[in-house]
C-alpha cells in the first residue's frame, strides 16, 4: 500500500520528489540521437568507419553469409545453427 504524507505543503516545491522523466524530454534525447545519427552518416569518412565496424572484413562475402544467416533465422533454424553456418561460411571464403 503506497501513499504520501505532507505535513507542510509550502515545502513540497522546495523539496521535490525525484519521479519518471518527462515524456518531452526522452522524445527530445531519441531525437537529438537520431539527428547526430543522420549527421554524422552524412560525412564519408564516419560513414566508411562505420560501416566497416559493422561489416568487418571483405563485404563481398560478408554480405552475403549475412544475409544467409537472417534467411536461416527467419525460415526456423536455430540461432546457433545459422550462426555456425554463417561462420563456416566467412571462414570457406576468407
């Protein structure tokens, strides 16, 4: 049973209880987030580095093992399975 007690309330303003963010203000830090994302893909140099963090590798083969993987993923084969197959994949074309 929750419930609170304010015994001078003149104070409540002064001392106030630390609550849930407002609304406006998460909106306004995933909007700031998805700027600086645009902005920053907008610059090559950040995007090629970027790019390259998630694709590590030669992307002719990386690619496309990917894209298997999800296929595998999305047809019901075990995560572990299609990841071991993405693997052997990488490793057959290095």
């Amino acid at each position: 049973m929750g419930y609170e007690i304010f015994y001078q309330p003149e104070l409540n303003d002064q001392y106030k209880i630390p609550g849930k963010k407002p609304i406006k203000r998460i909106w306004a830090i995933y909007g700031s987030l998805a700027l600086g994302v645009v902005v920053l893909g907008l610059i090559p140099s950040i995007r090629n580095w970027f790019w390259d963090l998630l694709i590590p590798g030669d992307p002719k083969v990386t690619i496309p093992a990917f894209s298997g993987l999800l296929e595998d993923v999305r047809q019901g084969t075990g995560f572990s399975d299609a990841l071991t197959v993405f693997c052997q994949e990488i490793l057959a074309n290095a």
